[in-house]
C-alpha cells in the first residue's frame, strides 16, 4: 500500500543546525562544472567505481572523511580532474548501497524530488509544509516519475532535501531513500543520512539553474526500479557490449562461423567485422540474459551463432542500402560497392542472409525453437524489404512527405532488425520466455527501433555527421517537419529539395538553418523523447522484473546522450552569503 504525506509526518522536531556549519561549509566551496560533461566520460567513472567497490567492499556508511579518502583513490585511479571528487563521491556512495536498495521493499522506499523540476510559470501545484502537491498536469516529469514509483509502492514527496531526511527518517516508515537533487543540497542531506545508517542512492540534476531543471530520467529509474527479484541488475552492460563486439574480431568469426572460402566470403567477414555500433545483437544476447533460466552461468557458445546471424542480416541491408541509395561513403571508409562494384556488393549482401540463416539453422536447440527462429527471422526480413520497397517507389517520382509517412517508413525500415534481434535471443532462451513476453517485445522494438532513426537523423546533421539525408536525398524527418512549418518561399525552397530539384545557389548549410529557424529540430528532439517514453512505457505492465529491468537499462545505454552542467545557482549564491557572514574561524582557508 502506498503512503500519503499525512503518514510521514516526523514524531518530533529537527533542527538542521545540529550538523556544524563549518563542516558542511567546507563541502561547498567548489568551482563550478565539477562533474563530467559528457555521457562517455560519466560512464567510465561509473565503470572504474562498480569495479572498485567489487575489489575493496567498502562498508557503508561511511563518514565523510573515510567517504573522501576513497573518492581520493578513484581521482588517481580515473586520472582525472580533481574538482570531481565530489561527484565521484555520489557515485561511490550509490555503489555502496546499490545491493541494499535492492533489498528493501518497494513500500518501505522514498522518492525525493525537487521542486525545480517542475515548470515553475506554469504549475498549478500548491506546496503544504512538506511540499509540492502534484496537481498531475503533465506539464513536467514530476507527474510520471511519481505515478511510476508509487505504483510500485513508494511514498514519493517533492520537496529539498537537505532539511527534510531526517524528519522522515525518524517516523520509521521508510527504510531506503532515492533522492534526486543538484549535488549542493545532496551533500547538504549527507550527513544526515550517514548517521541514521539508511541505505540512499542520489542522482543529480542536469541543470546549474533552480527552475525548469531536468534530470536523467533513465538513471532514476534504474534506481526506483532496483529489485533483489531482478537478476540481472548486477550485470555491466559496457562490458556485455565489449564481450560482443569482440565476437567480430577476424579470430572470433571463424571460430563462430567456420573457415572462410573463395574471395566472396572473405569480402563478406570483412565487411561483417567492419567498424559498426553491434546494437542489435547486443539486444539478443540482452534479451537471453534476462530470460534465461540459469541466471549467472557464461554465455552458451551457440548465443554467438544467433548474435552473428542477427548482424549478418544487418550488414547485408547496409550493402544493399548503399547501393540503392548511392552513398560513397559508410562508417568513414568506402562503400562495399564503391570499393568492388555493384554486382560484387549485391553477391556479398545476398550471402550474408544466407550466412545469418545458416547459422539460425545450426544451433542446438529444440526443433521448436529454430522454427521459430527461422520463422522470426524471415518475417523480419520481408518487413524490412517492404519499408525500403516504399522508399524506393516514392523516389521514383519525389514529393514532399508528411512526417507520419517519414515515421512510418522508420517503422517499417528500422523497428524490425531491431524486433528480430529481441526475439530472437528471447527464443534462444525458450519458447515458452518468449510467448509471455511477445506483446511487449513488439511493441517495445517498434519505440525503440522509430527513436533510433530519429536519433540517427537528428545525429547526421552538420559537418560531423556520418551521411547527410539532403545531400542524399532520403526521406528526412527534419525535412519533413521544416516543410509543414514553413510557408510561402521556404515552402517553395523545402518542397523543391523534396522533388529533388535542388535550386540552385542553396547550400545543405542553409537548408540546416532553416530547420532551426523553424524549429523542426527542436520537433524531432520531442519526438525523439516521446518514441523512447513509449518504450519505457510499455514495461511497466510486464511481470517478468529481469527483462523489465534490463530493456530498461538497454534504452539508457544506446540513448546516453545527457549531459550534466553543473550547479545550482540559487543555492551557490546562498552559499557565499553564508561564508561571508559566518566567522572567519568557521571555514578553514
């Protein structure tokens, strides 16, 4: 049973002085930008730190002091800037009580969320003495991020952290803590949480502002989700995709699939062990390991057979997308085609189904199962054909495209390698794992698979993108949107690129300017966060709590593109009020 606010009402008072000033002072006098700015960069940290905390099982809770002396450790073991000791700090901490979080039932958890991530000119939400009151607007992500968590059973309050924790720790309702807040009020909260010995975990804000702020709603997640009935949740995605993307080592492949014979196969491992992302049979081998009934054991030798199957099937429609659609150029290097002609490039790209349904065929798995699996991959395969097919055939005479047509074309295009990839790992775990969790699988493929392609659009743009879709005169979603926003001339200008009548004098420079004048990025970037909401959305209702857990971490994984700034500023300047009115033996120099 959830909670309410009334039933979490301290028993007695709480003075937020009782910590002294100097100490938590000292805490705050930081530059700003102490935290890494990019996903890549945060990620490494969380590497390094699950791996440190494996080797030297820090116990928690730890004083601040003993706390700082093991993220001094980390700052040279990361080689990184020091001013991200604190950050460094968080993620230490979280790692610490990651398996005691999971331990504590849902209801005698606490989602603590801040009032700055409301949209503060347009919430209607009263506060009472211990917060906000979501009025369920859905004008901010407090309203989902509460309603998923007190589904599960938390209590969930929006309100600042730092004074708060020990009130609602000392009604003895709550044995566990999620907080979300800028790292200035998470250090403030600290201290009173390491004396009450309560297991916290913390994720930070990605703004430096104190309103409209946003946090990384994958990373929360994972937390709130954090069950001991989830296997999984000790798995490290980063070096699962490493494990994968060694498989297509020139060793591996041979190994997997047998000696290479004649030049055409050669071509072909070649091009399979080319420079590529691995998504898609990093998603197979994801959706066995959360299926599979003997949780923990390594990876069977024939899931490689089903993975490498999956990314034949992937680079073969890459070879014959190249060719259709005229590109020179994929992953920095020439096309297939430009480097051994058409008719070699379509022999290469029709052997690599071949090879992917060879290898479907040689698994040791029940005769259910590899009908199924063929079957899947097949049906896969036509879907794909049909999505390309209606590319082909607009392109025969180009007219401007709506962007649900453009979207629907990203469904029929990309959503199902990415549904063959999750089923097929799912059918390699059982066919029983697999039909109680079909829906889901669909649906969830089809959001994924439209988010991708959006991303990939988005991604393309400028000088550093991989291929352009103007200059290649491909269905754009940006296009698209540009085109329903513009009007009169830049209609004119946008409805000739669609005709492929490039006028001329314009450049793909101009063209990229336009669609931020008009704001059709910022469309694709909200649809982008849509197509992902609806594959988060669509686990909520699946019971199976490792596929749920891990899908969930999945989409982190490929969609890791936020980044946090900094600060918050409200509370900096607070700060320097106070040093400069606290005695001058208070702050050590």
């Amino acid at each position: 049973m959830t909670m309410s606010t009334a039933q979490l009402k301290p028993t007695g008072s709480f003075n937020p002085l009782a910590v002294p000033r100097h100490a938590i002072q000292q805490r705050f006098r930081k530059p700003k930008h102490n935290v890494p700015q990019t996903p890549a960069e945060r990620n490494r940290f969380l590497h390094v730190i699950r791996n440190y905390v494996a080797e030297h099982n820090p116990v928690p809770p730890l004083p601040v002091d003993q706390l700082r002396e093991h993220a001094e450790r980390l700052v040279k073991q990361l080689d990184c800037n020091p001013v991200y000791i604190d950050y460094i700090g968080v993620l230490l901490n979280n790692e610490m009580w990651r398996e005691s979080l999971a331990q504590v039932p849902f209801e005698r958890r606490l989602l603590l969320l801040p009032k700055c991530l409301r949209v503060e000119s347009k919430c209607p939400a009263p506060f009472d003495e211990f917060g906000l009151l979501c009025k369920q607007c859905g004008l901010c992500t407090i309203q989902d991020l509460t309603a998923e968590a007190e589904k599960l059973g938390y209590a969930v309050l929006v309100a600042e952290g730092s004074a708060i924790v020990m009130s609602i720790i000392q009604t003895g309702k709550i044995d566990a803590i999620v907080g979300v807040s800028c790292l200035s009020v998470l250090e403030r909260a600290f201290p009173y949480m390491e004396a009450a010995a309560i297991p916290g975990v913390a994720v930070p804000l990605l703004q430096d502002d104190c309103i409209d702020t946003t946090v990384d709603l994958d990373w929360v997640w994972e937390y709130i989700h954090l069950t001991a009935e989830d296997k999984t949740r000790r798995m490290d995605l980063g070096a699962l995709r490493d494990e994968v993307d060694f498989w297509f080592t020139p060793a591996s492949l041979e190994l997997i699939m047998g000696s290479s014979e004649g030049e055409t196969e050669k071509i072909a491992r070649e091009w399979l062990g080319r420079a590529g992302k691995r998504w898609r049979p990093f998603l197979t081998v994801s959706a066995f390991q959360a299926l599979r009934e003997d949780q923990g054991r390594p990876l069977p030798d024939d899931l490689r057979k089903v993975a490498v199957a999956v990314e034949c099937f992937h680079k073969a429609s890459l070879i014959h997308d190249d060719i259709e659609d005229n590109d020179a150029l994929r992953y920095g290097e020439k096309t297939l085609h430009e480097e051994y002609g058409v008719a070699v490039a379509l022999n290469v790209g029709d052997l690599l189904i071949g090879e992917g349904y060879r290898l479907l065929a040689s698994c040791g798995v029940t005769a259910e199962q590899r009908v199924q699996m063929l079957k899947v991959a097949s049906q896969g395969q036509r879907q794909l054909c049909r999505g390309q097919g209606a590319e082909l055939c607009w392109a025969r005479s180009p007219e401007p495209l709506r962007s649900t047509q453009v979207l629907e074309i990203f469904r029929q295009k990309t959503a199902p390698a990415f549904e063959v990839a999750l089923r097929l790992g799912a059918l390699y775990a059982g066919v029983e794992q697999h039909e109680e969790v079909s829906d889901v699988l669909g649906t969830y493929s089809e959001a994924l698979g439209i988010a991708y392609q959006i991303r990939d659009d988005i991604s393309d743009l400028g000088l550093g993108g991989e291929t352009n879709d103007i200059a290649g005169l491909r269905p754009s979603l940006l296009l698209a949107v540009a085109h329903e926003k513009a009007k009169d001339d830049n209609k004119k200008l946008l409805a000739s690129i669609w005709r492929r009548e490039w006028p001329e004098g314009v450049t793909v420079e101009q063209v990229e300017a336009l669609y931020g004048e008009l704001e059709a990025t910022h469309r694709a970037d909200v649809l982008l966060g849509t197509y992902k909401e609806e594959a988060i959305r669509c686990l909520r209702d699946l019971e199976n709590a490792n596929l749920k857990g891990l899908l969930r971490r999945v989409i982190g994984k490929i969609f890791n593109d936020v980044e946090i700034k900094g600060w918050c500023k409200e509370q900096e300047q607070k700060n320097a009020a106070a040093r400069e009115s606290a005695p001058a033996d208070a702050v050590p120099a």
